[in-house]
C-alpha cells in the first residue's frame, strides 16, 4: 500500500491545490526539467495513482489565501512563457510580454492575455489549455513541459484575484525583520535558530539534538581553519566544562590566522585565481601578492564594503597605498593568450566579459553573461545595459598583455624571515626613485637651460703617453691612438690598470670604450668564446687616492647586469652585455660619474678594470677619455641626438616636458640614476613579483555594443554607451565627472543594494549547511530558486550592514547558533518529510574540500609547515602531469617544509592542476567558481590510498604515534590505536574498532614479517621500533587516511 | 521554487520512487535527490548505464584528434586550379573579411606539390601520404566542408571540444558520459591518451568535465608505464597489502554508515572498491603484447612503445572493455613552414597516423565493432590556400572548407559530403559547422542536442550553446 506524503504539508501550504491526476505527473515532470530519466515510460508519473489526490486536495483545509505572485506565479511564467514573452524585446513574439502588468493586461486587439478578474477571458489561460497544436502555449517546437493542471488552477486564482504583479523577490530592498516568536524557547541559542524553529514548529518537527563535544570540535575547526584539532586542542576543549567553552573557542578561532587561509580560499575561486596565465601556452606569473592580501584581509576582518571596494578599484582610490593596488590584481586574474597569432583586442574583450561576468557572479548573484549576446530572456538585464556595465571595465591599460605591475617582494605581506631584502628596504628603495622622480622637474628646467647654451652636447678628450699593466703579468698593447688591446691568453681572471696624466684642469666624467678586435672576435669587446665580458669593477685612483664613481650609465643595457653593478664595490656582480642580444655587437661604451669635478691637471691618474668574474671575459680592446664637464646628454645616440635637436630648435626653456627631453634628462639626472639602480640592485637579490594590477588609461576607451556579443560586430548607430548599472536596481549616486570602477564599487556596496548582502550571506551560510538559503547561490534572477528562509535571508543580509559588514561577526552568528550546532546523524523521521533536510532540523555531513583533504592529513601526521603567505610552491605530484601539455612546466619538487605547507600554497597551472585539486573537484579557475561540485570518484580513492604525498603522510603519523607511546605492551598497543584515531579522525575509537584495530595490526605485522625488504619500503626509515613494526602502523595510518569520515565534516 | 515546492518535490519523487518498482535503494534514492539538489540528472553511480533519449546508432566514441590542423591541401583535396595559380596573389574578393594568424598580406597562392588518387568505390581522392586510408575509404564518411569560428589553436581546440572558444565548458567526452554513464565497471567512461612530440595546446582544458560533476572528466592514460597517476601501489605494498588495507577501511566506512545513516559513505565505499578492481585491469589492459602478430603488425604498434598506433590499438582494447569514449590526441600537425613544414614533417606524421587510423577502422570493421562504434578524425581547423613567407613550404591556419571523416557509428560509409572552391578559400555545398557536428554526433549517441543540458550559473548549458543542426544527410 502506498504511504501519502506526510499530512503535515498542508501547513506549509497557501492556496487552493485542487488537481487532477495527470496533473502530479505534469508538475512532476515540469519540475525535472533537464533529467532525461524522468522521460522514461518506467519513471512514467501517471503509474503513482492515488498519489496525486493526496497531495493535491490538502489545500481545502488550510482555506484560501491570496496567491503571491513571486511565490507562485512566476516560476510558472518564467520557465514557460518568458524565454519569448519576456524582456529580450529582440526575440519577443507576438509583441506580448508577460513579466509586466502593463505587457500582459495590453490590448491586444479586443482581447487581452491577461484580463484582471476573469480568468475565463483572459487568453494566457486559453492558449496553455488548448488542444489545438498551432494554438497551444507554450508551443511544442519549444520543448518546454506545458503547465501542469495544478498550476493553470493557481493562475486562474491569481486572474481572478486580480492578477497582482511584484517584482522579482531579490530585487526588493532587503527588510527588517524581527526573529519570530517561537514555541521551543528553550531550543534557541541566538536568533537565527527563531526562523529555522518556526518553520519547524509549524511542521511539528524537533531540531535534532546538539552535536556530541568532540563532533562539534572538529566541526568548528574544519568549518572556520579548515584544519582539524590537535590532539591537545581536543584535550582542552573537551576538559572544559565552563558554559562559553564553545564560544571562546570559536573566537579563537576566528581570531587564528589560518581563517583567512581557509576562507580566503572560498574568495580565491570566486576571484578565480591562479599562478599561470591559462589557454594554450598558460606560462607562469606572480599573483601570489594579490593571494596574500585576501588572506590577511580576512583575516584582520576587513568590512566587506571595503573589501569590495579595494578589489573592484583600489587603484582609483584616492592616494591609492600600494595594498590597495595590491587589492585591485583581483579583476587581473583574467586570462592572457600568449598563442603566436592571437588578435589582442579580442583577447582583450574576452578578459572585459570575464571582468563583467564575474562582478555580476560574485556581489550580485546574477547570471550577466546571458545579456552578453542579446537581452536576458528571464531577468530584467538588456543587452544594452550589459555593455554599460562593460564600460566600467573597458578602459584599463591591459591588452591581453601583462599591462600595469606592481613589484612586491615577499615579506610585504606576511613575514618572510629568509627574505635577504627586507620589505623596508625594498620600501625605501621604491621611495628613493619616487622621491628622485618627482623633484626631477625642477632639476629638468636647470639641465635645459644649459643645454640650449651648451654649443656641444659632450666633450671626451683622450689622454696623452698612455701606458698599461695587468696584475697577472700579461702584458697590455698600448696602440697609437691611445686604445689598449689585452692579450685573451694569460689568466682566466685579471685587473687591467692604465696609467695618464690629464691635461685638462678637472675631470668630471670617464668613458670607457668597447672596442671589438679581429685579433679576438670582430663582434664583440669580450675575449670569451661567445664575445662576452664581465667587468666586476672598474676604479680610479688620482695620485694614490681612490677617487669613486658615484654613478654610470651606458648606451645598451641589460636589466640583468646594468653598469651600476661595476661601481657597485660588490665582487659578485658585474658589468655585461648579453652577447645572444644583436645589438650587443659593435662599439658600445659607459660613462662614469664622479660626484663632484676634480682636480686633475698633471695628476697621476690610474683607471682600473677589475675582471673577477667568470673565466676568460675580459674587455680585450677598450679606451678611456676623460670630459671636464658632465655631459649633458646621455650614451644612447638617438636619445642624445634628438634632444639635442630639440634643445636647438624650441625657444629657451619653452618646452621642458617634451618627452624626448624628459627621456634624455632621465638617463643623465644623478639622483635618478643613482636610486634606479640601487633598486635594480634589490630587485635583483630580492627578485620581487611583478604583480599584475588594474591601470585606467587616462582617456576611457569608447564602449560600442556588440551585436551578438561580437567584439567584431559594434552597433555603430547607437553610438558610445556612457558606464552604468541595471535600472531594476536602485541607481548609482549622481556624479557629474564620467564614472568609473570606483562608482561602480560604491554602488556594488551601498547599503540600498539588496543583492550584495543577500548574495553575501548565502554564500556563507552554503559552506556551513552545503547549501544556501537560495539554493541556486550564483542565480538571484527568476530562473533561480526562491530562499528556503526568506526572513532569515534578510535578517542576517541587514545584520550583516548595520553590523559594519563584518564577516568575522556574521561567521560567529552562524557558527554559535543551535541550528549549526546540531548532530548531523540521519533521522528517520526526517527522511520522510524533508530528504534534501531544506528545513535544516539537522546539520549535514560535508566532503571538505580538495585542499583540507590534504591539509588536515598533514596536521593529523604532525608534518604540516604552517607558514603564512609568499610565491607558491612545489609539492611532490606523480610523474605524468605534464605529459599531457603542450610544454612542460618546471615544477622542481620544493624541499623542507615547503612541501607541506597549505594546497592553498601550491603553484596552479590552469592547463594541468595538481591532480590533488582536479581530482577533488576543483574546477581549472578559467572563469569564477562560486561553489565546487562534489563528487566521488575512483581517481579520488587512489590519489588518497597510493600518492607519495599521502604516503608520506602515513609513515610520519606512524613513527610519531611511536614516539609518542614508545612499548610493545598490549595496553600500549591500545594507546597507540588510541592516539591514531584522535589524531585523524578526532574521536577515540570505539570498543569495535579498537578490536578490529588490533587484528588488522596483528595480521599486518605477520604478513609484513614474511617480506621484511617489503616491511623497510613500506616504513620509509627503520628508525625507532623497526621496519615490520612501523610498517604496520604505516598501513594503520594509511587506512586511517583513507576513511569517509576523514574527508567528511560531520 | 520555493521551500515549499522544493519540499514537495523531493518529497514527491521519493514516494515515487519508493512505490513505482524502480528498484532504486534507499540510498540510491538519497544519492539522486541529493545529486538533484545539485543540479545533476543521474543517480547513485555516476557512471550507471542509462539510456539515451532515442536509441543511438553509436554506441561508443573513438575521436582521433589531430593537433595543429591537417592540411586538407596536402591530404584530402585536390585543387589543380590552385595548382594553375601557384605563386599567384589570392583574388581580393575571397580574401576580404578574413581573418588570419599569421598571414602578413603578401603571401600567395600555393599549389599542393603531393599527387592524388582516387580510391574504392566512392571515388574519395586521398594524396600519395595516404595509402593505408586509401584501403578503408568506402567504410568512411568524408567531410570536406567543414567551418569553425576561430583561427588560433587553443581556442579552437576548445571550440571543437566544448562548443567554446574559452576554457571552462564540458568537452564532447564528458557530455557523452553524462549522458550515456559507462559500460566498464573498473575503467573510467572517458579515456584519454596522448602521441607525439608533445601534449595539446591547452591541455587538459580540453576534456574537462567543466561544471559537470568531475567523474565525467576525461583521464588520461599514458601509453607506457603507469597508465593512470596513482595507479601503482606505494612502494612495498603488494596487492595483498592494499586489499588488506582496503578491506579494513571498508568496515571503518561501514561502521560510520551504520552510525550516520549518510548514504554518501555507500557511494565511497564503491569508489574505493573500483579504485582497488582499476589497479588490476589497467595494467592488463596496457599489455598490447597480448594482441596477435598479425594484429600487432596491421596497427604498426609496439609493445611497451607510446605511439599513436599503439594508442590506436588500446582505443580498441578500451572500447572492447565497455569505456564510453576515447579520444587520442597526435601532436603535430601545424606546418607553417620554418619550424614545421609540408614536405618532411608532414610525410612524418602522415606516416605515424595513416597506417593505424585505417587498421582501426579495418579492425573494428572485422570484429563487428564499426557498426555501434564512431570513429572521427580530424583537426580543429585547416590550413589556407596561400603559403606562408618562411624557409620551407607551409600554410597559416584556416576556419573554412577543411575535411574531416567518421566512420562507423551510423554515419553513411564512402559518402564524399560538402565542397569548396575551386581555391579551397570556403564552402561551397553542405557547410558543416563545428556545432553541426556536435549535434550530429550527440545525435547518432541518441541525444536532442537542446535537450541534453545541464544547468549551471542559471542557464541551461549545452554542448551546441545556441547553435547547431544535425546533418541528416550523412546519417545511415
């Protein structure tokens, strides 16, 4: 005999539910849309006879009530009618449109598809009951399902009570809404729990009891760190029997900084984050700063309205601080195709749709991207409102390119004790350049004035009666015209010195001259094979007295070894020109500053080449002059020539900021040379990250739409569309200036925006319950569910603003209220009533994640590096990753503790993950992930059973249960057993286990004793107890690894 | 939907359930309402076989992927006009609007050097690098119009595998096992295996389950050694060892089931269970020397050798074993000239391709697997009618009028579809675009290609996106 579903739905029921028999199967099958089981004859529906009456003739009962048109209405509409009959005007039929009054209560030529209070002349209602095949709505060729019987009967009530329209629920302002009254007082810890309990006692339904002390623990701690309890947590914990146990430990927890690691992570597949730049050739780039920054964010608990504000804009903030730069990497996650032969500008466009696309996902919970091509069929986002939220974005300097940077080097974030440039110096270095640059015009104005006097732009003189010497005893050719040739054999390292006496009363400058020589190599001044050179030094002494150079330049650079590094007085640097770089062949020359002129007129002076690097690189042919007066212009002769040019031809001092001349300026201005490379010195020890950040260029790009969504296609009648938001939301401050991502940012998180908090919370709630309130946590718009707990949605939505949109209270709302609290043990009754447990009577048990997965094995084997922040790192994945894209990354397995720190540390190539995340179900992060799927699958049981990391994992835990209980006694054997479970799984073991524990040790140990080869490998070390002996409680610890309840919060 | 149409929904479907003779258990029962909350159609096993829409004339998927895009020039399409105009510029008409990779503007017409010759009854014309397809054309479907949207290679290797020019939407592979499940119970549904000198541009993007749940994903084997990460026990852990270990989680992951009623456990517990049996019959899968000589020799594969012909022969052993869909990836046919060009390197590939795609279609022919069996070949695009400006002779990448061929599956054998012309620039008869193709192929697996869809961010995905028609000329 059939059961009837639990009579108490009609409790929950508004409105009159009258109903046929084929009517269950049509709302069933209209309610299943993409299952292709459903359509099966088998699952056929008309088989529940019976089934129907039961659910449908409840609703007499309850009496009538008013149909709610957002409740009930339209959903019917939406997924039948709307896809033609709604917003996109482009693919209206008909001209009818059914999403507003106004469009369905149209004269339509003396009939009307709504007709407010008869339904039985009201066309909508004809046409979906109709038997005729070209008159029946929705029509056939649409393969929508047609509404069911039941739910013509509620449009018909809603007809006739007047066919009221709302708007859509999660567009309305978020309400203040008082916690209801509820009848289990004593069941309520704080106010979310009143709305989970009305609904519960409306249904007669008991919230299960708390969760047991150690469930809750390590609940707790995966929910808010997402690592679990040590074992001397647990001891605390458990020890503690004051009545705010439990809430001083969730302050504690929120106040560990491994929550912003664990949260961050949530944040960081919404941002989708990576350290590689995706499609084909998907190379590698430093994002871990932006990382770092969400971390310690969320960890200090940023407001979230700031949070926001900084991520979308922090760059146009006024007086912007470098982590507010920092902040704004998040919108430069978008992809970079570095394929030879892409288009950048639509490469460019796909990064502005991802940046539209992902704004619209993660504040507002809408599905933009439908409104990309044409309008949104179900939500009130035209095409051209879509292309007014891209001209927000469509100005920034980025050209599928790297674009805008910022260097950041680790320390800046969190500390970084190993760090040889600490972020302070790094810091003043950055500040000497800005500080050089920005008192540089002044400075600019007087180098001008001299230059239009100047008659000649430089003035090298060579000296007279040179002579040369070299330290090895190799003897240097003094040629006619004062060059000096170095014979290449002799010793591998050698300081060339050359003596003079000026004639010139001072000397300001030296130049020294790169000379290639046939006798040695026609390209290139280097006596090494491949023409290269490596001058360590270069010194001169004036009558016995170092004399140093205070600053260099050249006419070719390379970043990697400028010429500062040869008056840098550090042997391990040198000056060189990359001899792959072409333009490295032929003369080449370098200018040395002195700080102020000397005196040199008859003067011994001595300049000094110091070859102290490498073998066999030293300048085989070179001459040295001196200039009396700086000169004015800098080595690079087109440089030099066109300012000289224009330093003729402008009136004096006309134009000093013509970029010609502030370019020539810039190579020649002490200061600025001087702090440049001092920097390129720390950069090149320090090697910062060139963090990709968001730049506006300073004139915004115009916006055309896209036909279609084709970049290819701009609708060029229509003309500029000016940056603005989606009119069914409350509308942007009015500003006078043009907008930009800095208003949109406001605008995302000003308090009259219902969306923000609403999506907000949701997406919190869902990590704790599995599930949102609204189920559909990346659909707020009309295709997605309605909340289970509307009330509570906007409570915690209003709390969460008034509160200072502090995440940190919001989480510790939630994670103290009895509601969370709960067992999540099944229940009988409940499966009756509620299988999905929508009514949340109790918790549910949770996959954790990919990366706890591994996180919480490396606490529980004790081998975890819980080290804060800095670049990704590298631990041990199979063999074989890489044997499936086009260029294998360089993944050197990291060393020490780098290979166990967090997975949220691991480096990420988009093109080929760690198969740890892949196979867990982490998606690729090419677009926003605002949740992950969760799925089980072989691939998932064998990385967890079989990879080296996890291995690893169990022989640590195995010799560290040994240690910590040292002894072969069958007690100790116990305590052992003991510790493996608390340490793992957070609870000891049970009567049953603890035997089966034993036996599986005792078979082990008598297997393994037979193949003691096998025993060793299986161990990893025959420290402590012995190969056989550890090998057993290896595979103890594996099988611990293995369990369910190990990845399961419970 | 509301709370309360989400309650009664759920609600509903289990007394149906429960009562209808379904046979679904309790936790299966609890595993397709959960799997439903989530948005996924098939319950319990992921994997369970489950039955198309209509029946399907394939039964199964062999996709032979040739990376960088084949010449059609050189290969399938004999163009003596082009051969008259060799040297000559292209004609402005057919080259305004077009867009390429790499062409700089000066570049001119570029008559193929390979002679042709018509094979079999269908008369279907293959170049001289084509011998051993010569002997199987008449059991062959030629397309030689086929269009797609985009010239560079990851974005069209993504187009013609997802429907997309982006990474991030499922590939063909993962919508196949979507819908279908797998027939093997300890292979994976949708395998993957790799030739030449290196991996696909956009790598593993390219079978991802995308937002499907992860088991539709497409697994790698590699052809030698291990053919699945993880597949090998750790160090010193025999096969005794691991069932011990495994055995022992078992009753763990039992005894919590009894405590928490979580049907989820069941569904691990299975995983696990599938994971120990994979262990076994992967390895004995890779054994290609327990094929005949003669077998062996058709294919050109070597045992313990990774080739493109011995990745041939395990497509059949997998397919033989009930695995959905095979796709092979052989690298590399991108001959540009230069690096890459027309004459060596592409004789090279021929050589390493012709002889085993044949002996596939040849062996399945003979073993009555062609029948329910797809096998597709081609590119994601082609190459132009003009050469480029390098050292040596090769063609930029081209999105109209390239070939590619199925056979098997219910697909028409020896039927030549579409034409360009007589410059090879476009299509001229029977365009078939890459989401022509999709839907035809979900067509002959027995699925509507509106209908097969999945909804993710609030839109229901499908593998044509909006496009797409199915080519009923082709179909048996």
């Amino acid at each position: 005999m059939r059961t009837p579903p639990d009579p108490r739905w009609r409790l929950l029921f508004s409105g009159a539910r009258p109903g046929g028999r084929s009517a269950v199967g049509r709302f069933f099958e209209a309610l299943t849309p993409n299952l292709h089981l459903a359509r099966r004859p088998s699952f056929s529906p008309w088989a529940a006879a019976g089934l129907s009456v039961a659910l449908f003739t409840t609703g007499a009962e309850a009496g009538p009530q008013r149909i709610g048109f957002n409740e009930k209405i339209r959903p019917i509409l939406s997924n039948a009618c709307f896809q033609c009959h709604g917003p996109d005007e482009k693919k209206r039929e008909a001209d009818l449109r059914l999403d507003t009054f106004e469009g369905a209560t149209r004269d339509l030529g003396g009939y009307k598809a709504v007709l407010p209070g008869k339904p039985d002349q009201s066309a909508l209602i004809e046409r979906m009951i109709s038997h005729d095949k070209d008159e029946v709505m929705p029509p056939p060729k649409s393969k929508k399902p047609r509404p069911t019987e039941a739910q013509i009967q509620v449009l018909k009530q809603w007809i006739s009570e007047g066919a009221q329209y709302e708007g859509h629920w999660s567009f309305q302002p978020v309400r203040k809404v008082e916690p209801p009254a509820v009848r289990s007082e004593a069941s309520v810890r704080n106010p979310v729990d009143r709305f989970i309990l009305a609904k519960l006692d409306a249904l007669k339904i008991k919230p299960s009891p708390e969760a047991d002390k150690a469930t809750l623990l390590r609940r707790v701690h995966l929910d808010l760190t997402g690592l679990p309890p040590t074992p001397q947590e647990q001891e605390q914990f458990l020890k503690d029997t004051s009545a705010d146990a439990y809430e001083r430990l969730v302050d504690r927890l929120l106040a560990s900084p491994h929550y912003g690691e664990r949260w961050a992570r949530h944040w960081l597949d919404q941002a989708r984050y990576a350290d590689s730049d995706g499609y084909s050739i998907d190379g590698a780039r430093p994002m871990w700063p932006y990382r770092d920054w969400v971390i310690r964010a969320l960890n200090e608990d940023m407001p979230f309205d700031q949070f926001t504000r900084e991520q979308i804009a922090g760059d146009l903030l006024p007086n912007a601080t470098r982590s507010q730069k920092i902040a704004s990497a998040f919108h430069r996650n978008t992809m970079i195709n570095a394929e030879g032969g892409s288009d950048p500008e639509q490469f460019r466009n796909e990064s502005v749709v991802d940046r539209v696309n992902t704004t619209g996902a993660v504040w507002l919970g809408l599905t933009l991207g439908c409104a990309q091509c044409h309008t949104h069929k179900y939500d009130p986002i035209s095409h051209r409102e879509y292309f007014k939220l891209f001209a927000f974005f469509n100005s920034s300097t980025d050209v599928n390119s790297v674009g805008e940077t910022l260097p950041v080097v680790p320390g800046e974030i969190f500390p970084a004790p190993s760090a040889k440039v600490s972020p302070a110096q790094y810091a003043a270095g950055l500040r000497k350049v800005a500080d050089a640059q920005s008192t540089a015009s002044q400075r600019r104005a007087e180098w001008l004035k001299k230059l239009e006097a100047a008659s000649e732009p430089t003035r090298w003189q060579a000296p007279k009666a040179v002579s040369a010497t070299a330290k090895s005893g190799r003897q240097p050719r003094v040629l006619e015209d004062g060059a000096v040739v170095v014979p290449s054999a002799g010793a591998p390292q050698d300081v060339v010195e050359i003596h003079f006496t000026p004639d010139q009363a001072k000397a300001s400058a030296f130049r020294l001259r790169l000379l290639p020589d046939s006798s040695f190599n026609a390209q290139y001044a280097g006596t090494a094979q491949d023409g290269s050179f490596a001058l360590t030094e270069i010194e001169l002494t004036v009558d016995g007295n170092v004399q140093p150079f205070a600053w260099a330049v050249s006419d070719l650079n390379d970043p990697k070894n400028p010429v500062s590094t040869a008056i840098d007085r550090d042997p391990q640097t040198a000056w060189q020109l990359d001899p792959k770089r072409a333009e490295s062949k032929g003369l080449h020359e370098a200018w040395f500053f002195l700080k102020e002129p000397l005196a040199v007129e008859g003067k011994r002076c001595v300049v000094r080449l110091r070859h102290e690097s490498g073998k066999n690189r030293l300048i085989g042919k070179f001459a040295v002059e001196v200039a009396d007066e700086a000169p004015l212009l800098p080595p690079e002769p087109k440089v030099a020539q066109e300012a000289w040019k224009l330093s003729r031809q402008t009136k004096p001092g006309t134009n000093p900021n013509h970029p010609a001349l502030v370019a020539a300026f810039k190579k020649m201005d002490a200061p600025q040379v001087i702090a440049e490379a001092e920097l390129g010195r720390l950069s090149a020890i320090a090697q910062p990250a060139q963090l990709l950040i968001m730049k506006d260029l300073p004139k915004p790009r115009p916006t055309l739409l896209h036909l279609r969504g084709d970049f290819l296609n701009p609708d060029k009648t229509l003309g500029p569309l000016q940056p603005d938001t989606l009119a069914v939301l409350p509308p942007m401050a009015p500003s006078d200036q043009p907008r930009t991502r800095l208003d949109l940012a406001k605008w995302l998180v000003d308090p009259r925006n219902p969306l923000t908090p609403r999506v907000t919370v949701n997406r919190v709630w869902m990590r704790y319950f599995g599930k949102g309130l609204v189920e559909t946590e990346n659909d707020f718009g009309t295709q997605g569910t309605a909340p289970t707990h509307p009330e509570l949605l906007d409570w915690l939505s209003s709390e969460l603003v008034s509160g200072g949109w502090s995440l940190k209270k919001l989480h510790r709302t939630i994670v103290t209220s009895a509601t969370y609290r709960q067992s999540s043990t099944a229940r009988k009754d409940l499966r009756e009533i509620d299988p999905l447990n929508l009514l949340l009577a109790r918790q549910n048990r949770i996959r954790v994640d990919a990366e706890i997965i591994r996180d919480s094995a490396l606490v529980s084997s004790g081998l975890i590096d819980a080290t804060l922040g800095g670049p990704p790192v590298f631990p041990p994945q199979p063999e074989g990753v890489f044997a499936f894209t086009q260029a294998a990354k360089p993944w050197v397995v990291s060393t020490g503790g780098a290979r166990f720190r967090r997975a949220l540390y691991t480096h990420f190539y988009r093109s080929a993950q760690h198969p740890l995340t892949s196979t867990f179900d982490a998606p690729n992060f090419s677009t926003t992930c605002t949740r992950r799927l969760s799925s089980n699958t072989p691939l998932q049981a064998l990385m967890t059973a079989n990879d080296e990391a996890f291995m690893e994992m169990a022989q640590a835990a195995a010799q560290g249960l040994w240690k910590k209980v040292p002894g072969t006694s069958k007690a100790e054997d116990a305590e052992r057993i003991k510790q493996g479970f608390v340490s793992f799984l957070c609870r000891p073991p049970s009567d049953q286990e603890l035997r089966r524990s034993q036996q599986f040790l005792g078979a082990r140990r008598k297997a393994l004793a037979e193949s003691p080869q096998d025993a060793a490998l299986i161990a990893g070390t025959s420290a402590g107890p012995g190969p056989v002996e550890l090998a057993a409680w290896t595979e103890f610890t594996r099988a611990l690894i293995n369990t369910d309840e190990r990845i399961t919060r419970e | 939907m509301d709370l309360e149409k989400q309650l009664l929904l759920a609600s509903t479907r289990r007394h149906f359930f429960a009562q209808t003779g379904f046979g679904l258990g309790a936790v299966a029962l609890q595993q397709l309402l959960a799997d439903e909350a989530r948005g996924a159609a098939p319950a319990g096993n992921p994997m369970a076989v489950r039955q198309p829409h209509f029946p399907g004339k394939a039964k199964r998927v062999i996709y032979l992927f040739m990376a960088g895009g084949p010449s059609q020039f050189e290969l399938f399409a004999d163009k003596p006009k082009l051969r008259e105009l060799d040297g000559q510029a292209p004609p402005p008409s057919l080259m305004q609007g077009k867009r390429f990779a790499f062409l700089k503007g000066n570049e001119k017409l570029l008559g193929s050097r390979r002679k042709f010759q018509k094979y079999g009854q269908c008369g279907m014309e293959l170049s001289e690098l084509l011998p051993h397809t010569g002997k199987v054309v008449d059991d062959v479907c030629w397309i030689r119009s086929m269009a797609t949207d985009v010239f560079n290679h990851g974005p069209a290797k993504l187009f013609i595998n997802t429907g997309f020019q982006a990474p991030g939407r499922p590939s063909l592979g993962a919508w196949a096992t979507y819908g279908l499940g797998s027939e093997s119970k300890n292979l994976p549904g949708f395998v993957v295996l790799q030739s030449g000198p290196r991996g696909p541009r956009a790598g593993s993007t390219l079978w991802s389950n995308g937002f499907l749940p992860s088991s539709y994903q497409g697994v790698p084997f590699r052809s030698s050694g291990d053919a699945i990460l993880n597949l090998r026990n750790p160090k010193g852990v025999s096969a005794e060892e691991q069932r011990a270990v495994f055995d022992f989680v078992h009753e763990l992951n039992q005894e919590r089931l009894n405590q928490t009623g979580d049907p989820e456990i069941q569904t691990r517990i299975n995983a696990l269970e599938m994971a120990y049996q994979m262990q076994s019959s992967a390895p004995e899968l890779m054994e290609l020397s327990q094929e005949s000589e003669s077998t062996l020799a058709k294919y050109g594969a070597t045992p313990g050798k990774g080739s493109f012909a011995n990745n041939c022969l395990l497509a059949r052993r997998l397919v033989e074993r009930g695995v959905r869909f095979v796709q092979l990836y052989h690298t590399n046919w991108d001959h540009h000239g230069g690096g890459e060009n027309l004459e060596t390197d592409l004789e090279k590939v021929c050589r390493e391709v012709d002889q085993a795609s044949a002996a596939l279609v040849a062996d399945l022919k003979e073993r009555g697997l062609l029948e329910d069996t797809l096998v597709i070949w081609g590119g994601e695009f082609g190459r132009t009618p003009m050469g480029e400006v390098r050292g040596t002779i090769g063609r930029d990448h081209h999105v109209d009028g390239f070939t590619l061929w199925m056979a098997g599956g219910g697909v028409k054998p020896g039927l030549i579809y579409g034409q360009t012309d007589e410059l090879g620039f476009g299509t001229t008869e029977n365009k078939v675009h890459v989401h022509d193709l999709q839907a035809t192929v979900l067509h002959l697996l027995g699925f509507d290609h509106e209908r097969l869809t999945y909804r993710f961010q609030g839109r229901d995905f499908r593998l044509t996106d909006v496009h797409g028609r199915v080519i009923k000329d082709i179909l048996v």
